[in-house]
C-alpha cells in the first residue's frame, strides 16, 4: 500500500508507523522548478514570448511553453533563477529562488507581464 500511494504522490511521505522515525518515502515524479505565467498589462494571456532562465548565474537555457501561457523553467534545479521573458522587442526579468527539501525542488510560481 505504501508503494502505491508513494507513485501516487508529488511529494515526500512522512514515515509510516512501521518505518523507522528517520526513513523518508520519494516519489520518482521530477519537480518542476519555476512555472511562470505570461500576461500583457491587460492580464489577457501572451502566448508568444519566449522565456529562457539560469540558476545561479549560469548558463542561459529556454523554458519549455507547457500550454497557451504557462512556462516551465527547469526541473528539479534549486537555486536563485532569473527568469527572462522576451516579446518583440520589450523584456522583462523576475528573480526568485527555489529551494529543495530530502526529495524534491519546492517550485515556485510566478507571473511576468510583458506587452
């Protein structure tokens, strides 16, 4: 039954009664980092920029567009993110860092507005 539910579950399970106090259940579900939505001063979706983002201060990588405006942008990579939406010719950044507990990524959500 524990195994069941473990593949069931995006998410660390505390110990059951038969575990031993310290042992931790993981899922084999990878986390996503950043899912970032895409908006315009509107808040009406833009579905046509292009977002990249690097995790402390490495190399630039390209979020992968999931649906309409949502961006995934790594996976299970903790760190300090910079998240670049281009459109046009505008670009806006937004910062955010991720942080990781015994088995996965804590992902963050965040909204960009770009026109």
């Amino acid at each position: 039954m524990r195994l069941l539910l473990a593949s069931l579950l995006p998410f660390c399970l505390l110990p059951l009664a038969a575990c031993s106090s310290d042992e931790v259940q993981c899922t084999t579900i990878a986390a996503v980092s950043v899912t970032v939505t895409v908006v315009d001063s509107t808040e009406t979706a833009v579905t046509d920029a292009e977002l990249t983002y690097t995790v402390n201060g490495g190399a630039a990588k390209p979020c992968e567009q999931v649906i309409e405006n949502t961006y995934d942008c790594g996976v299970e990579e903790a760190g300090d993110f910079v998240i670049t939406a281009t459109r046009d010719m505008a670009t806006k950044t937004a910062n955010v860092t991720v942080t990781s507990d015994e088995c996965h990524v804590i992902g963050q959500a965040l909204t960009i507005t770009i026109d």
